[in-house]
C-alpha cells in the first residue's frame, strides 16, 4: 500500500536522524541506509517498522562500539524479513533494546545476536519466542560472567532447534533464568543436562509419587531443592491427561510456597501454573489456581504482581466469565496493599485488554467495584488517568446503561480524593464523549450528581469552567426537561461554595444559551430558584448585572406569564440585600423592558410588589427616582386600572418612610402624568388616599403646596363632582395638621372655584399688577397663593388659568424682581410674627405679586383683616374688619358653604349630612378596596407558591418511586391527595374575593346614590 509505505518512511525520517547526527562512523550510516531500507521495503505491517525505529534509534545513540551496529542491522534485517507475525518483531525489539543498553561488552552481544536469529528464524511458533525473549533479558542484565551467557545460548540453541514441542522450551527459560541468577556455574549446566533426560521417558505414577514426596521434602529445604522441584513437576504435569494430579500441584505448592521467604520461587511458580493451565480445559483448576496465588501473592513483593498479571492476562483471555469474575476479586486484594503505581497501570492495561472482548456486562460491573477500590487509595494522578482512558473505551462500546451508571459512582468516589485537577479535567472529557451518545436520561442525571459531588470540593476553577462546557454540549442536545432539571439544581450547589466570578459569569452565559431553546416554562422556573439562591450570597455585582442581561434576554421571548412572575420573586430576593444602586437601576431597566411588553396586568401587579420591597429599604433616592420613572412608563401604556390602584399602594408605602422631598415631588410627577390620561374615577379616588397618607408625615411645605398643583391640573379635567369631593376630604385632612395657614390658604380656594371662564373679573381686571390700593380688589375669592390676597390679578387655581402670569410650578423665587420695596418690607412673607399688621405700608403682597413665588411660607400671618373674602378662611381671627363681605361681585360662593370645612353657618345643611353619610361610606370603599387587593395578592401568591409545592412534591415522589418500592396506586393517591387540597384552597380564596368585590361595588353605588 502506498500510502502505509509513504506514512512509515516518514516516521523512519525522524529517529534516523537522531542516530546519524550522533554516529561518528559514516560505515555505520551507510549500512544503516541500506538496511533499513530493505527492512522497510518488504514489510507489510506499519506498527513494525515505527518500533523498529524507535528501538535502534535507543540501542545505537549509546553504543560505543561501531561493529555491534553493524550486527545489530544485519541480524534485525535478515530476522525481520522472513519473520511472518508481528508480535515477535515487536518483543525482539523491546528485548534486545534493553539487553544491549546496559551489556558492557561487545563480545555478548554478537553472541546475542547469532544466537536468536538462527532460533527465531525457524521457530514456528511465537510463544517459544516471547519466552525466549523474557528469559534471556532478564538473565543477561544480572550476569557478570561472559562465560555462562555463552553457555546458555548454545545449550538452548541447540536444544530449541531439535525440540518439537514447545512445553519443554517454555520449562527451559522459566527454570535457568531462576537458578542461573543465584547459582554457580558448574550447577546451571548439570541441571540443563540431568532434567531434560530425566523426565522425557517417566510415566504418571511416578510423578504423583514425586509430588507426595517432594512436599515433604522441600518444606524444610532450600531454595535450590525449589528450583528443582518446580521444573520436575512442571514436566510431570505437562504430559498428565487427568486433571487430579493438577490439583495436587495446587495445593502442595501453595503450602511449600506460603512459606517461602524469597520471591523467586513464587516467580517459578506463575510461570510453571501458567503453561499448566493453559492446556487445562475445566474451569475448576483455574478457580483453584486463582484462590492459590491470591494468599501467596497478598504479601509478596511488586516484582511477583507484575508477573501475576502477565500471565493470568493470557489466562483468563480465553477464559469464561465466571473465572475472570474471580480474578477481579483476586486482583482487588492483591492491588489494594501495594503501594507502587506501576503494578496498578498494569492492572488497567490487562484488565482493558480482557473486559474489552467479554460480552456479558457483569464482568465489566465487577471491574468498576474492583478498580475503584484499588484506586482510592492510590496517591498518584498518573494511574487515574489511565483509569479513565480505559474504562472510556470500554464502556464507548457497551450497549447496556447499567454500566454507564456503575462508571459515574466508581469515578466519583475515586475522583473525589483526588488532589490534582488534571484528573477531573480528563474526566470531563471522558464522560462527555460516554454520555453524549447515550439515549436513556437516566444516566445523565447521574452524570449530574456524580459530577456536583466530585467539583463541590474542587477548589480550582478551572474545573468547573469546564464542568460547564461539558454540560452544556450534553444537555442542549437532550430532548426531556428532566435532565435540565437536574442541571440547574447540580450547578446550583456546585457554585454557590465557589469564591470566583468568573465562574458564575460562565454559568450565565451557558444556562442561558441551554434555555432560550427550552419549549418547557418548568425548566425556566427552576432557573430562577436556582440563580437566585447562587447570586444570593455574591458579593460581586458584575455577576448581577449578567443575571440581568441574561434572565432579561431569557424571559423576553417567553410566553407564558408564571415565569415572570417567578421572575420578580426571584429578583426581589436577591436585589434587597444588594448594597449598592448600580444593580437596582439596571434592575429598573431590565424589569421595565421586560413588562414594557406584557400584556397581562397579573406581571405587572407582582412588578410593584416586588419593587416596592425592594425600594422600602434602599437608603438612595436614586433609585427611587429611577422606581418612578421606569413604572411610569411602564404603567402609562396600561389599560386596566387595576394596575394603577396597586402602583398607588406601592408607591404610597414607599414613599413613605423616605427622608427627602426631592422623591416626593418626583412622585407628583409622575403619578400626574398617569393619572391625567385616566379615564376612570376610581383610580383618582385612590390616588386621593394614597398622596394623603404619603403627605401628611410629610414636614416641608414644598411638597404641600405641589400636592395642590398637581391635584389641581388631574381633577381640572375631571367630569364628576365625587372626585372633587374626596380631594376636599383628603385635602383637608392633610392640611389640618399643617401649622402654616398659607397652606389652608390654598386649599380653600382650588377646589371651591367657581369662577367660570366668564368670570366677572377677567384677565384684564380693574385692579392692575400695579395697584397701589390692594383693598379695593374685586376679585378676592380666586387667589389662591397669596397670604393678603388683595392683589391678585389671575389666580394659579382660578378656572381660566391660561393667561395666568403665576405658573404653578414656579416655587422658589424669594426674592421677586417686579416686587416695588420687596427689600424694605416691614414684614417680609416668611416672617412668622408680624408684630404691626395693621400698620404695614408695603404689605408682603407687593404690587406685583404675581411673581412672588415663596408665598406659602408665611405660616403665622396673624393679620387677616385686609383679606377682601374672609368666608372661605378657614381661621380668621378678625373677620369684622372684612372691607366687602357681603357685597362681593361674586358671591356666588358665599352662599354655598357646604364646602366650608369649617363654617358653622351654613345655609344648606340638609346636603351636608349626605356629604357626611357619603364620606363615610366612601372611607368604607377605601377599606374594603385594599382589602380586595389584598386578597388579590393574597390568592396569587399562594397559587404561586402552590405551583412550587407541586413541582417539588412531584420530584421528591419520583425520586421516591425510583429509589424505594412505592407502587403506581400509591403514588396516584397521593398525588390525587395533593390536588384536592390545592383545589380546596383556590376555591375558598376565589369564594372571599367575590364577596369582597361585590361588597366594593354596593358601597360604591350607595355613596354616588347619596352625593347625586
């Protein structure tokens, strides 16, 4: 194949290149050249030609001598051509890679290597070879002598050439390379000699009766009677048919070598049971043999265990399941004591190799409960990774789920121990690529709590960035919402112990790409819960401000309105602890875009619960400036009313408690701009109840006085004579309490007007701004702000107001320029005692006091004698000096006081008990309004927090149902149980709401029935 040929030539590229920077000789080089050439040429498989490489490549860099790379090319190239399996050129190369590395000289390795070529080349088979190989390298690392090197090679090449079976040759490796380590010379070719004719010709009797004896016999002996004592029974037992014989051996060996203080006897024993039980055909010698090793193995040293498992891997290969389930539990006890890493990456290899082909799943369960025991305790990271690269590919292939979900409880307890976080990342990768083509949601949600465990106690963060793009590509492929359920409450416990933002800005940006395509609003309920108890305890507000644009970009494209509402749960829990404003305005912004589009009103009732309780503490006006002008806008393009009655409510009890008049002035603004495009009286009628109580704590005169401008603009337009009412009745209890009468002042006149737009006294009255005889005014009863108002030319309040010179929102000019001796006035207008009333020549009512701006501070004029309309003041001291009480050129007003709230002459008192009995009945409509608003409120919350319950009691029962014996019957009864109580419930709230409602509407009829 051209290709393979072309892949393998550039592999070839990079080693030889290496070796020939460091070759001095250039002969060397030429024949490597035309070595390697030829080798490559031929063969056919790629796998050779790359260890091929990387063997000469180690052998020739610290060679010395230039005439062994000489040998070294010609024998390897000659042996590798005619060589047919791959496996052999494979082992030849490990071995001759390490036998020449340390091999001092030269003469040795020649030796070597005229020896196994001549072997190898006409050994069919590759068992003989392998062994060869391992026998021979491990000899020749530890012999000193040149002499006995040279002797084993020619007595087993020789041998190995005439032999035909191969039992013998494996008998030959196994037993000289344990004596020829510890033995003279002279001993290591008499036993060559003495046991291969020996045992050739001997029948079966014999060597049961050897067996008996030599139990006895090597108990007490030395190691060497061992040594013998093994090769003789191994050549016993190779020719005996019955398999009663092999049990002996077990059982014999097993008590001779429990005692057996040094190890290289238990290594004859792996390889003499070996190729014992390799031809063995009953399971039952297997499972003995497993038992025997487990004891002797349990105490020996690492050395045994790697042979262990190199040969009970060719064992149980071909083995049934019901052995290799033995060897797992065999394998666990040995490996749970030793302490090297080695033996345990071992484990992993042979384990892979042979779990790999079983096709029952049991095998593969048992390998998890082994290897995660073996792992626990395992300090190094190096075989947790290996851990996961085979256990990946073994379960890549399994069909069953069983499996999958015995991988996430074995990694998760080894993980969890696991101080290094290159571990857990690879464990990411690992099950990602498991589950992401697993179709059951079961083992996904493993994966989810496998996972929350193993990273709670991660610390590094680094880890969790990747749980989360793990996560993500697995769940946004998964069709149920289950799984997503999970998510959230996994994600949740995981970052809510993590100290870094950048974490939990990850988990916004993920969950949300993972939600904006959930069909399920369930899944978006459960975001909230969860993002809410994470962001709770962030100190950051960068995170925040990302839940924001985040939750904000989710729920826009919602549908359904329960996700909102949960939305203004959610967000109100964690913005009020939040200590600074930044988030609170964005949180402004962010609700107002949100609702902006909204068409229930149900959203937008919870959005001034939820800001109110969130206002009620923030320390800024800021904020509660920003409150305005968002739910202004917000509630602007609102068509029902109900929504405005609740923003008076909040808005009232927010503004309650706030210390600065800037935010009630702002609250006047925006309330006026709502209100005016109302068509409803209902809502004027609250917003009466609501500025009253807001205002009457209120200490400054400045709010007061915008109360009336603002009243005065909404209810100018106002059709209906019973809001004008309750504004008298809120008005006045406001201003009862004021200690300025400036204020009374203006209240008695806004609302009593009946100047028409006819009016006798036009806007070009006869008293000028110029005057200089206030008290001859012809128009008193229309000035609204001024404490003398004689002066007045066209009151801010009167009923023609558009050519009015004093606008009503100029408040602060003290000082007003048009005034003619503002700077000599005896009593200025905020004087609180004037002490010669009478007297004042230059009265603060200027000549143009339509300018003056700060009249309404004057709180204790004690001088009302010059007002030219005294009956509608609600405390004239002296109203005898009244210049024209009766003749008025309006008196119109002075016949109706039934408006009057303080005059006990009036003339029309029959109306005035319907007025009472209305007001009464109106203070019962106020009460009864709020409490429908609040069993409102009352019936959402509980549905809301219902829908919570039901969620929950939902999974906890299916968390039930999985995890104990609760049958379909039972689980329907309760569920059954849990729906009738929450039916019962919604009944009996609907049921109080109704009554409340009609209760409302009767009052209401009765009190217009009176007042019409």
């Amino acid at each position: 194949m051209p290709d393979g040929r072309f892949g393998v030539l550039g592999l070839l590229l990079l080693p030889s290149t290496s070796i020939f920077r460091s070759a001095a000789g250039s002969t060397l080089k030429v024949l490597l050249l035309v070595s390697t050439n030829s080798i490559f040429i031929s063969a056919a498989g790629s796998t050779l030609k790359v260890l091929l490489l990387v063997s000469t490549t180690s052998i020739f860099r610290s060679a010395a001598g230039s005439t062994l790379k000489v040998l070294l090319l010609v024998s390897t190239t000659s042996i590798f051509r005619s060589a047919a399996g791959s496996t052999l050129k494979v082992l030849l190369l490990v071995s001759t890679t390490s036998i020449f590395r340390s091999a001092a000289g030269s003469t040795l390795k020649v030796l070597l290597l005229v020896s196994t070529t001549s072997i190898f080349r006409s050994a069919a088979g590759s068992t003989l070879k392998v062994l060869l190989l391992v026998s021979t390298t491990s000899i020749f690392r530890s012999a000193a002598g040149s002499t006995l090197k040279v002797l084993l090679l020619v007595s087993t090449t020789s041998i190995f050439r005439s032999e035909a079976g191969s039992t013998l040759k494996v008998l030959l490796l196994v037993s000289t390379t344990s004596i020829f380590r510890s033995a003279g010379s002279t001993l290591k070719v008499l036993l060559l000699v003495s046991t291969n004719s020996i045992f050739r010709s001997a029948g079966s009797t014999l060597k049961v009766l050897l067996l008996v004896s030599t139990t006895s016999i090597f108990r007490s002996a030395g190691s060497t009677l061992k040594v013998l004592l093994l090769v003789s029974t191994t050549s016993i037992f190779r020719s005996a048919a019955g398999s009663t014989l092999k049990v002996l051996l077990l059982v014999s060996t097993n008590s001779i070598f429990r005692s057996a203080a040094g190890s290289t006897l238990k290594v004859l024993l792996l390889v003499s049971t070996t190729s014992i039980f390799r031809s063995a055909a009953g399971s039952t010698l297997k499972v003995l043999l497993l038992v025997s090793t487990n004891s002797i193995f349990r105490s020996a040293g690492s050395t045994l265990k790697v042979l262990l498992l190199v040969s009970t891997n060719s064992i149980f290969r071909s083995a049934g399941s019901t052995l290799k389930v033995l060897l797992l539990v065999s394998t666990n006890s040995i490996f749970i004591s030793a302490a090297g890493s080695t033996l345990k990456v071992l484990l992993l290899v042979s384990t892979t190799s042979i779990f790999r082909s079983a096709a029952g799943s049991t095998l593969k369960v048992l390998l998890l409960v082994s290897t995660t025991s073996i792992f626990r305790s395992a300090a190094g990271s190096t075989l947790k990774v290996l851990l996961l690269v085979s256990t990946n590919s073994i379960f890549i292939s399994a069909a069953g789920s069983t499996l999958k979900v015995l991988l996430l409880v074995s990694t998760t307890s080894i993980f969890r121990s696991a101080a290094g976080s290159t571990l857990k990342v690879l464990l990411l990768v690992s099950t990602t690529s498991i589950f992401r083509s697993a179709a059951g949601s079961t083992l996904k949600v493993l994966l989810l709590v496998s996972t929350t465990s193993i990273f709670r106690s991660a610390a590094g963060s680094t880890l969790k960035v990747l749980l989360l793009v793990s996560t993500t590509s697995i769940f946004r492929s998964a069709a149920g919402s289950t799984l997503k359920v999970l998510l959230l409450v996994s994600t949740t416990s995981i970052f809510r112990s993590a100290a870094g933002s950048t974490l939990k800005v990850l988990l916004l940006v993920s969950t949300t790409s993972i939600f904006r395509s959930a069909a399920g609003s369930t899944l978006k309920v459960l975001l909230l819960v969860s993002t809410t108890s994470i962001f709770r305890s962030a100190a950051g507000s960068t995170l925040k401000v990302l839940l924001l644009v985040s939750t904000n970009s989710i729920f826009r494209s919602a549908a359904g309105s329960t996700l909102k509402v949960l939305l203004l749960v959610s967000t109100t829990s964690i913005f009020r602890s939040a200590a600074g404003s930044t988030l609170k305005v964005l949180l402004l912004v962010s609700t107002a875009s949100i609702f902006r589009s909204a068409a229930g009103s149900t959203l937008k009732v919870l959005l001034l619960v939820s800001t109110a309780s969130i206002f009620r503490s923030a320390a800024g006006s800021t904020l509660k400036v920003l409150l305005l002008v968002s739910t202004a806008s917000i509630f602007r393009s609102a068509a029902g009313s109900t929504l405005k009655v609740l923003l008076l409510v909040s808005t009232a009890s927010i503004f309650r408690s706030a210390a600065g008049s800037t935010l009630k002035v702002l609250l006047l603004v925006s309330t006026t701009s709502i209100f005016r495009s109302a068509a409803g009286s209902t809502l004027k009628v609250l917003l009466l109840v609501s500025t009253t109580s807001i205002f009457r704590s209120a200490a400054g005169s400045t709010l007061k006085v915008l109360l009336l401008v603002s009243t005065t603009s909404i209810f100018r337009s106002a059709a209906g004579s019973t809001l004008k009412v309750l504004l008298l009745v809120s008005t006045t209890s406001i201003f009862r309490s004021a200690a300025g009468s400036a204020l009374k002042v203006l209240l008695t006149n806004p609302t009593n007007s009946t100047n028409p737009p006819n009016s006798t006294n036009p806007p070009n009255s006869t008293n000028p701004p110029n005057s200089t005889n206030p008290t001859n005014s012809t128009n008193p009863p229309n000035s609204t702000k001024n404490t003398n108002p004689t002066n007045s030319t066209n009151p801010t309040n009167s009923t023609n107001p558009p050519n009015s010179t004093n606008p009503p929102n100029s408040t602060k000019n003290t000082n007003p320029t048009n005034s003619t001796n503002p700077t000599n006035s005896t009593n200025p207008p905020d004087s609180t005692k004037n002490t010669n009333p009478n007297n004042n020549t230059d009265p603060t009512n200027s000549t143009n006091p339509t300018n003056s701006t700060n009249p309404t501070n004057s709180t204790k004029n004690t001088n009302p004698t010059n007002s030219t309309n005294p009956t509608n003041s609600t405390k004239n001291t002296n109203p005898t000096n009244s210049t024209n009480p009766t003749n008025s050129t309006n008196p119109t007003n002075s016949t109706n006081p039934t408006n009057s709230t303080n005059n006990t002459n009036s003339t029309n008192p029959t109306n005035s008990t319907n007025v009472l009995t209305a007001l009464i009945l109106l203070t019962v409509l106020t009460i009864l309004t709020v409490l429908t608003v609040l069993t409102l409120l009352t019936v959402l919350t509980i549905l809301t927090v219902l829908t919570l319950l039901t969620l929950t009691a939902l999974t906890l029962l299916t968390a039930l149902t999985l995890l104990t014996a609760l049958t379909p019957l039972t689980l329907l009864k309760i569920l059954t149980l849990l729906t009738a109580l929450t039916l019962l419930t919604v009944l009996t709230l609907l049921i109080l709401l109704t009554a409340l409602t009609l209760l409302t509407a009767l009052t209401l009829l009765t009190a217009l029935t009176l007042l019409s």
